[in-house]
C-alpha cells in the first residue's frame, strides 16, 4: 500500500518522536481508564456510606491523575506534530528533488499544475493523516481495549452492549469510506484541472484580453469549478449522514446502559458507583472508535494523495546523471554527429541525422521555420533533452558524461523567452556566477546594452526583480537574460532567438559589443532575423530536421533555396540584401 510505505520510510528518521508518543499516549490513556474507576469508588465507598475522608483523599488522587492526563497528553500532541511536519518537509524536498532530477519530457508528460499540487496539497493530507495518526490512532486501540477491560471488570453483565456498539460503529465506518474512496480520487483530478485552468489564465491574461476571451475563459474555470463543487459536495453529504448515525448508536448505547443497568442496581447485582463507571467506559470506548472513525475517513482522501505522490517518487528520469569528468574541456568545440530526436508519440522526428561543427572564435547561427528543430537544437546543447541517436559532444567528450555543474561552466544558456527570478538584479546575475564581482556583472551588463536603465534604477545591482521579472519590459528582460549567462562566463554561449524583443539598432549594438566579449567562445545563435546572423561564419538552414543548407550569408543567398526563401520573406521589413 503507497500510504503505509510512504508514512513509514519518511516517518523512520522521526522514530524517537514516535516512540515518545507512544509512551506517553499510553500513560496519558492509562491515566483517562483509571479516572472512571476512582470515581466509582468515591461514590460507592465514599458517598454511599458517608465517608468524608475517604471522598477527599480519592478526590486528590484524581485531580493528580487528572494532571498527569493533561501533561502527558500534551507533551505527546507536541512530538507527534514534529514528527508530522517533519514527515511532511521531507516529502515536499524528496518531490522537489526528483522534478528536478527529471528530464524536460518527464516533467511535460506531468504537467507543472499537478506536480504543484501533488507538492503542495497532496502531501499536505499525507501530513496531517499522520499527525492525526499519532495524536488519536495510537490512543485509539489502547482505550477500546483498555475500556473494555475495565468495563468488564465493572460488571460482565453489561458487557453485551460493548460488542453490540462497537461494530455497529464499523458497519457504518465501512460502508462510507466505500463510497469516499473514488470521491476522492476524483477531487484530487479536479483540484489538479481547476489549478491547471487557473496558471494558464493566470500566464496568457494579455493574450485573453487582447482576444477578449475572458466570458470563454470564465466559463471554462466555472465549468472546472463546478466539478470539483458538485464532488466537494458528494463528500459533504456522506459526512452530513455520518455524524447523526454515530451520535445515534452513542446515546442509544448510553440508554441502553442505563435501562440495563438500572434493572441490575434495583435487583442488587450492581453497585450505582459500577454503572457510572461502566457508562463512562462505554463512552470512551465509543469515542475512541468516533475518533477512530474521523481518521478513517482521512484515510481514503491520503491514499489517493500518496499514489499520486509514489508515482512522482518512483518516477525515473531518461536522463542519468553521472559523476562528470575529471577535467573540464578548455576550448569548447560544439559537435553534433548523427543526431536525431523524436518527441514522445510523434510520428516522425524533430531531428533526423543531424552533424554540424562549432568551433571556438565562431560565431554558427541556426535559421529555419517553425518546427524546423531549432529550439530542440538548443535544448540538446545543455542536455535538458537527450538525443535517441548520435551524440553531441564538447571538444570530443560526450555531454552526457558531464554533470550538470560542469555542463553550467561550459554552456551559457540566454531562453527564448527570457525569465527573472524574485530577488534583485544582482542576484539573478549571479545565477551563472555566484561569486562574480560587482565589476563583473557591470561589465555584463554594458556588453548586453543594459547598463543604462540598470543604472537609472534607484537600487541599481540591488533592484528588486518580481517573479518572472515582470516588472521590465520584455526587451529589458532578454538584456539582462544575455548578461546573466556573459556573468559566467562559459565556453560555449547559446542564443536561442534572444534578440526577438530589440530594435534593430540596439540589436546591432549587442551583436557587436558580444563579438568582441566572445572572440574566443563558440557562440551558437537560433534567430528568426537574416540580419542578426548575417555576419555569422556559419549559418545553418533547417527544413524539417534536416540540414539543407549551410555556409556564410553570402554563400548560400547564391546557392540554397530556403535561404532565399526567408530572405525574400524579410526584405521589406529588414531590408536585408
């Protein structure tokens, strides 16, 4: 079972906790099944006979069992929230560990809306399950067994009513986490759906005002919304019939022991004090079983949670990452020999047979339509993706025997859509280079034309950044983007498209300032605009995968069609010639 293993292998390093509330819970038990007793006495051989003495020092023998109660009660609750949370932190970081363990295709077949959730909301039920576990199941089986000892000891003949409650109790249990089960499952589907509508709203909102899609898109969030209500709303009613059937077997219990139980006082075979102390067991009995039955209606909800939760666990990357070489290359010549890539279910492959050669002082720019390849290109480069043939290899050393801190030394990445973190300027600099001078990432800057509205921020390098860096417009984005990944100072830079959101002037100002920053690296650039790779040593044409023309610009505007073609394409708008 996903949710005895999960609790168990991720609850193991807390034992002493659970060990400690265990003790305790038991002492704290022991104390709640001896307190009935002491009353009856009091009642029996105190008040019945007159006995003021004898009600004042079981009095004080109670109110000291009473504390105890409290104190071992209390201190138990506090190390099994320890634990709880701590089993609880520890699944968020083994999850976020392993997504960021997983290669792109692994994380894509997910989808980030359920890895969210599954990070956050699922494991939050696992989490409390166990806390509840250990602040009620463990006390649970210890008063119904010790409850019904000490009933029995009351008086046996009464004892019937125990067996008849008690499963009356189950039956109902059972058959409602029958029901709640695939309820659940269904839930938890539904919060991953209405999540998932959500970011995408939340991500394309310029896009659905620009279309004024918003009624469209309302009603697709009300309809997800409505779904999960009408499940909540399922679930709501089972648990609106669980309390009035077990609040009904409680007090028919407790009637029954007192119609009994009054017949065997009046007939001399019970003692007052006895029936007291035997209703008061029953009850807790039955509210133990009551808190029994709470927690099994968690369960159904934190078994979904913990399969949903193993199945990320167990997932395994297609992308191992070995221990990486003891030696980094020195000159950073790109190769790609006989690749080809293929996305999962895709019929034919983005990229099919794929050699080229990049070499360090040059510049190699890839040009194509969409879905040509290109970004998969890109994506190989660093290895977020692996190639099912050939190899891409560094100065000769296949990429996939580097680890991913040498892979970050050798490539600088500059995305086709450009991303800040939450932080300042400075620190999203720093990505690349965490020990970079401040002179360092002023010099980046200058060469990626950002100096000047970076230095017009009031904070400059201690700018705050928001999430995603939206607050810079898209162009200042890509500059400070490019000027992260020339802040480390790699052998191998990579553009892909990074210059899609900058005037041509300042384009022309960026591509000049980086051939002399770069003069010694190998600088691969993905770009839609002829004139940002026109000075290129080797350009690259990509037609459905495949090579189909390479040479400088020159060359192939007399030699290869395609070229021509998205030459011709871009002459009015460009002015390319």
């Amino acid at each position: 079972m996903a949710l005895l293993r999960l609790s168990l292998k991720f609850a193991k390093p807390y034992w002493l906790f659970i060990v400690l509330v265990v003790v305790l819970q038991l002492a704290s038990t022991i104390a709640a099944l001896y307190l009935p007793s002491l009353n009856a006495r009091i009642i029996d051989e105190g008040v019945a006979t007159g006995d003021t003495d004898f009600i004042w020092s079981t009095g004080l023998t109670m109110l000291i069992v009473c504390l105890v109660q409290v104190v071992t009660a209390i201190t138990a609750i506090f190390f099994g929230a320890r634990a709880a949370m701590g089993v609880g932190r520890d699944l968020r970081r083994s999850i976020y560990s392993k997504v960021d363990e997983l290669s792109a295709l692994e994380v894509g077949k997910f989808g980030s809306a359920t890895l969210i959730t599954r990070n956050t909301n699922d494991v939050q039920q696992v989490q409390m399950l166990v806390l509840m576990t250990l602040n009620f199941m463990v006390s649970t089986p210890i008063m119904c067994i010790g409850g019904i000892i000490m009933a029995l000891r009351e008086d046996v003949g009464l004892s019937w009513l125990v067996w008849v409650s008690v499963p009356s109790l189950f039956v109902v249990v059972g058959i409602l986490v029958f029901q709640l089960m695939p309820l659940f499952r269904r839930m938890q589907d539904q919060v991953d759906d209405i999540n998932g509508v959500l970011r995408e709203q939340i991500t394309g909102i310029r896009v659905i005002r620009a279309f004024v899609r918003e009624p469209f898109e309302a009603d697709r969030y009300a309809d997800a919304n409505r779904a999960l209500t009408e499940t909540s709303v399922k679930v709501g009613n089972l648990f609106v019939l669980m309390f009035p059937a077990i609040m009904m077997i409680l007090h028919l219990a407790t009637a029954a022991v007192l119609w009994f139980g009054g017949q065997r006082v009046d007939a001399g075979q019970m003692e007052v004090g006895s029936l007291t102390a035997f209703l008061q067991y029953l009850l807790q009995i039955l509210v133990a079983v009551m808190m029994g039955v709470f927690m099994m209606m968690m369960i159904p909800r934190a078994v979904v949670c913990a399969e949903r939760i193993s199945e990320v666990l167990s997932s395994t990357s297609s992308m191992v990452i070995p221990e990486g070489v003891e030696e980094l290359p020195r000159r950073g010549e790109l190769e790609f020999d006989s690749v080809t890539f293929g996305y999962p279910g895709a019929e034919v492959p983005v990229l099919e047979n794929l050699s080229f050669t990049a070499r360090p002082g040059t510049t190699t720019a890839i040009i194509g339509s969409t879905g040509a390849g290109k970004t998969t290109i890109v994506n190989l480069i660093p290895r977020l993706l692996d190639p099912q043939s050939g190899q891409v290899r560094i100065d000769g050393v296949p990429v996939n025997r580097f680890n991913r801190h040498q892979l970050a030394q050798l490539v600088g990445l500059v995305p086709q859509k450009p991303y800040l973190f939450s932080g300042t300027i400075g620190s999203n600099l720093r990505f690349g280079s965490e020990f970079a001078t401040d002179a360092e990432l002023w010099e980046a800057l200058t060469t990626a034309q950002a100096a000047d509205f970076v230095a017009a921020k009031p904070k400059q390098l201690e700018e705050g950044v928001a999430q995603g860096g939206t607050n810079f417009s898209g162009g200042q984005r890509q500059r400070l983007c490019i000027a992260r990944a020339l802040a480390a100072k790699p052998r191998i830079y990579v553009f892909d498209d990074s210059f899609s959101a900058l005037d041509v002037a300042t384009d022309a100002r960026l591509r000049e300032a980086l051939f002399a920053t770069t003069s010694e690296s190998t600088v691969v650039v993905v770009a839609q605009r002829v004139s940002t790779i026109r000075e290129a040593d080797q350009i690259i044409v990509l037609d459905e995968g495949r090579i189909v023309g390479r040479g400088t610009h020159d060359e192939l505007l007399e030699t290869n069609p395609t070229y021509q073609e998205i030459v011709e394409s871009q002459l009015t708008t460009e002015g390319v010639n």
